[in-house]
C-alpha cells in the first residue's frame, strides 16, 4: 500500500504536488469514491483522475541540452516552443525544473514523478553548475562575498563554489562558474543582480555528476541504466 499521490507521480501521469492538486479539488476518485489527501491504495484500486483511469507508464529519462528562446514547459499558452516539444516521445515527460526562456544547458526531462520530486525539493540540495556571462567585472571583495553567502529574499543562498573564467577589459564583461545547490527561480541572475550586475548570458553546464558532454544545443539524449540508478543513490 502506498499514498495515492506518490502512485499518481510514479504512473507519470504528473508530479506528486500536482497530484496533490488534484485530490484537493476532489478530482480523484478511489474504487468510485472521492479521495482524500494521504490515502493509502493498492494496484488493485482503481484511480481516476477527471473521470479518466490511472495507466501505469514506462518510465522515460532524458537529458537535454536546452536552447535559447524554449519554454521549460510541458505547453505555452503562448504557443511558444517547449522543450517537450524537441523530445519525440508518446510518454508524457516533463522538465524537472526549469530554467529560463533564453538560458540554455542542461536540463532532465522524465515521466518518473519520484525522482523528479527528490531532485527538486529544497533539502536535497543537488548541486547546479551554471556559467554565467555579465556586463561588469565584479572586485575581488565582491568575489568574496559571493563565496561566503548572500542573503536573497531573506533566505542565504551559499555557493559551492564561484570561479572568475574570462574577463574581458574592453567591454567590461566577465564569465564566471558558479556551483549552487538552490532551486529558486532566477536564483543565479538574482545573486549577480545584489551587486549590480546583469546576467547577459546563463547556460547550465551540469546537474549532480550529469554533463553536456557529447551534446550540441539542441540535443539530447536517453540516460543510461547506471546514470538513472546513481541518480536514485543520491538519497
């Protein structure tokens, strides 16, 4: 027996906090009954969701290298491109997280709402490596700074690391790479913005140990056995 809303997620049908939506609205029923926030269920019950039955799909696990101008979305009511769209695939995947319409990198998308809650919730603090290009050169007591924590929106955001790449003179621009464990939207160009700074350009270069390597922009690729079962040896 295990909680209805975990069992929605691991069907693939949607996340566990939308599956929670759902049984808050009394958009679920349980064996013809409505059901209830926390309720246990069997493979024997029968699940409908919007007077539709539960199927229980093959988990799909991709990684893909997001482009620029792509929305981290399974749909646009603007009917702008998503990265759904890129992946040919009947299952019903969906980005875990998200990164903004005009940053690139690497980015998961999966049917398997466990995992994807694990790697998304706050206290699992998975780390994201981010390399980010802005339109000044921050000082060496601003680096510092960077490195020991600032405070946004009252929560302290701690890098695990920041690395100084390139700076370029001329312009007066710097590419840094930054390690951040955070899940926050905007979290990176918010860090830069505290010292005045504009991210021009953002690109995730990895997630946990998973890279972009072997990929142009636009790609993308199923994970492997052994990449998926290291993913679930985090917890």
């Amino acid at each position: 027996m295990e909680r209805l809303q975990k069992v929605i997620a691991n069907s693939g049908y949607c996340s566990r906090r939308k599956a929670e939506e759902y049984i808050a609205k009394k958009q679920v029923t349980v064996n013809g009954e409505v059901a209830t926030l926390g309720m246990k269920v069997s493979e024997k019950d029968i699940i409908l969701i919007n007077q539709t039955a539960l199927t229980k799909e093959e988990k799909e696990y991709f990684l893909l290298y997001k482009p620029a101008n792509v929305i981290s979305s399974v749909k646009d009511e603007k009917k702008r491109p998503t990265v759904v769209d890129i992946i040919p695939t009947k299952t019903r995947i969906y980005p875990v997280g998200r990164l903004d319409y005009n940053t690139t990198g690497l980015l998961l998308l999966t049917n398997d709402g466990e995992l994807s809650n694990f790697l998304t919730h706050p206290k699992n603090e998975i780390e994201k490596t981010y390399t980010a290009k802005i339109n000044g050169i921050l000082s060496p007591s601003e680096i510092m700074e960077l490195k020991k924590g600032i405070v946004i929106e009252e929560r302290k955001v701690h890098p695990t690391f920041v690395k100084v790449k390139k700076i370029n003179q001329e312009h007066q621009t710097s590419t840094i790479t930054i390690g951040i464990t955070e899940g926050r939207n905007h979290i990176v160009k918010k860090l830069f913005a505290h010292f005045g700074y504009k991210v021009v350009k953002l690109k995730r270069e990895s997630y946990a140990f998973l890279t972009l390597e072997g990929l142009k922009e636009g790609e993308f690729r199923p994970l492997t056995r052994k990449e998926i079962k290291k993913l679930y040896s985090l917890r």
